[in-house]
C-alpha cells in the first residue's frame, strides 16, 4: 500500500483538455470583445466547429459564460494593476487576463501558479511578442491579493524542501 500524497495530482489528460478548453475559450472571448455578439451564439459556434483534439467543453462554456457575465468584477480586480486603462490593453492580452481573474477568484481548486502558468502560455501563444510579461506580471499581481494564504504556504513548503 503506498502512502497518500498530500496535495491530489491531476491526470494529465485533464490538464490537457482544460489547457485545450482555455485556448478555445480565449479565442470565443476574443471574439466577444472585438465584435460584440450574443455569447450564447459564440459558445454554439466554437461547439459546432470544435478545436482539434479532446477538450474540456463544460469548463469552456463556464469561463466564457462566467467571464462575459463576471467582466465588471472582473475588471474591477484588473483595473488597479494596470497602468493603462483596461480598453487600451491588447485585447488577446485582456481575454488572457479576464480568464486568469476568473480562475484566481472562483476556481480556488486550481493553484495559483497553475493560473499563472496557463495565462502566460495563452499570451507566448496568441498575444504580442513579450505580451506574455505584462500578463505574468499582473496575474502574479492578483493572485498575491487573492490568494495570499496559498502563496505563502507555498513559500513556506518551498523552503522547508532547500
């Protein structure tokens, strides 16, 4: 009998398919921001000509419902981390950023530097060419805020292992 691990490692499979499902969500948000839309009509468009492989489509209509239904809030966490306002921000960048917000606010099962990790790889993939630096650094941003009893057991654990 092996022992229990303490913290439950997700099949890889279910992260590939979350990873597909944000991709996919990025793109149905992009969409939505630049030409306007009814969202119901986005999500049945990206379900009828699905992305190539498995993904995860129940959490891709969560983030794009929740993230176009939560976009206020949303904002409203990103707003003071920005030096720009919000409508002057690439919009790849913003979508990126609004996933992560959602992720950090309402999704505390999935660790914050999961978060982190997929927001920069959305932005190295569709945004700018060093977009993926300001997205780093304003999730980093928000997640010390949200999540600050998680970062700082994982900075303990992380020094507890040196």
């Amino acid at each position: 009998m092996s022992e229990a691990k303490p913290r439950r490692q997700r099949p890889a499979s279910l992260v590939r398919l979350r990873r597909r499902a944000r991709k996919a969500a990025l793109q149905a948000l992009y969409q939505w921001q630049v030409g306007g839309g009814n969202v119901g009509d986005i999500i049945a468009q990206f379900e009828a000509e699905p992305p190539p492989g498995h993904w995860d489509q129940d959490y891709f209509r969560e983030l794009v419902r929740e993230v176009t239904a939560r976009v206020g809030e949303l904002d409203g966490l990103l707003d003071p981390l920005v030096s720009r306002p919000l409508k002057d921000v690439d919009p790849v960048e913003l979508a990126t950023l609004r996933i992560a917000a959602y992720e950090l606010a309402h999704r505390p099962e999935i660790p914050y530097r999961v978060v982190i990790n997929e927001a920069v790889d959305l932005a190295k993939t569709f945004g700018a060419e060093q977009g993926y630096r300001f997205v780093n650094g304003i999730v980093d941003k928000l997640a010390q805020q949200l999540r600050p009893v998680e970062i700082q057991a994982a900075r303990t654990g992380d020094h507890g292992r040196r």
